[in-house]
C-alpha cells in the first residue's frame, strides 16, 4: 500500500495532479483544497495517500496530510459516500470546519459540497457525530479542538494513543499532545511527551 509520496509536481487536472517520484509518474486524485496546497508544475511536494482498489478501479487519492485523509476514511465509511463526494466535501470544507459540522449537528454545512444532498449530509452528520471529537484537524487551526497531526506509528500518535489507554477522552489526548510536541519539539521522544502530555491533559 502507498501511505506517502515525496517527489515534484509534474501535472495537474481539475481533480488531479501526477507526482513525479524518481522518474515515475503517480496519478493523485485530490480535492480542490490539496490541489492549491500543492503549488506551481516543478514544485517539491510531500502528499499523504490512500490506495482505493474495486473491480473495475484503482485509484491513489492524495492529501496535504493525515487528518485530511483520516476524516477521508471516516466520510467513505458513511453509506452513500464514495471517493468523488468525499473530495467534494474535503473541498468545501476545511478538516476543522468539518469536525465543527458533525460535532455540532450542522448538516446543512456539510450539504454545501457539490453532489450532496440534504439527506445525505444529515445521515454524515449522524454518523459522524459521535467521531468528529476525536478527530485530529490540520494543525494550524483554532479552538479547543485543534489537534495534532500524528501520522500513524508517530512517536505524537503512540503518545495520543498512550493517553487514551489511561482514560483521557481522544480529543483531550490528541490537544495535550499537540502542546506537549508544541513545548519540546517535533523530535521528542515518546516517552518525554507522553510525561509532558500527562500534565497538560490533567490540568
């Protein structure tokens, strides 16, 4: 499975951009957000990826970073939502915007991407409710549920991961920690920030 691309943009569509990895040529398909991020053709670029593979299909579709394809896997697993109106929504709505969405019972945020439809922003909004909490959004972002990016098998993603096995509920985990790698730096080992994560959380 590709998880990550690091390489230079050589290419871009409406709703792709081929990533050029040492010579070969990736075929990302990405919302109108990541494509803005991404830059000008010759720019060097890092995008997070998920591989989605059917019957007839198979297909990479790249993000600016984890939590932008976190809340991805979490809008695909909604009934009715594929890749296409996952972008969609990933374009309309920034990962904060959408957490503040299904957090707050908002559908009629979520129905403003093109291709969905009052029902099915209510039936996203209802799934996701009890989710969108815990979710990490693009760092960068306000508020109290601003949370850090861990990509998966990150000393910050064990450390959030650690908290929660003590009881803390995700969101807190996931902010303490962001302060913790705040105060000490993106390099800290897990151990340091799980003690540094400790005392901001209990506080």
């Amino acid at each position: 499975m590709i998880a990550k691309l690091t390489g230079h943009l050589d290419d871009t569509g409406p709703d792709w951009a081929v990533i050029d990895v040492n010579g070969v040529g990736y075929l990302v398909h990405c919302s109108a957000r990541t494509l803005d991020h991404l830059g000008i053709r010759g720019d060097k670029v890092v995008i997070h990826t998920e591989m989605q593979v059917s019957e007839t299909d198979q297909r990479l579709i790249g993000f600016t970073s984890a939590a932008e394809r976190n809340w991805f896997r979490l809008l695909t697993a909604v009934q009715g939502v594929g890749s296409k109106v996952a972008l969609a929504i990933l374009s309309a709505l920034t990962t904060e915007e959408l957490q503040r969405a299904c957090a707050g019972g908002d559908s009629a945020m979520v129905a403003r991407a093109n291709g969905v439809g009052p029902k099915l922003a209510t039936r996203i909004v209802n799934e996701l409710k009890d989710k969108a909490g815990g979710m990490p959004v693009v760092p960068g972002s306000s508020g109290a549920l601003a949370a850090v990016e861990a990509p998966a098998g990150s000393a910050s993603a064990d450390a959030v991961s650690a908290l929660q096995n003590l009881g803390f509920k995700p969101a807190i985990a996931s902010t303490a920690v962001a302060q913790a790698v705040g105060e000490l730096g993106e390099d800290a080992g897990l151990n340091d920030l799980v003690r540094v994560a400790l005392k901001k959380a209990a506080g």
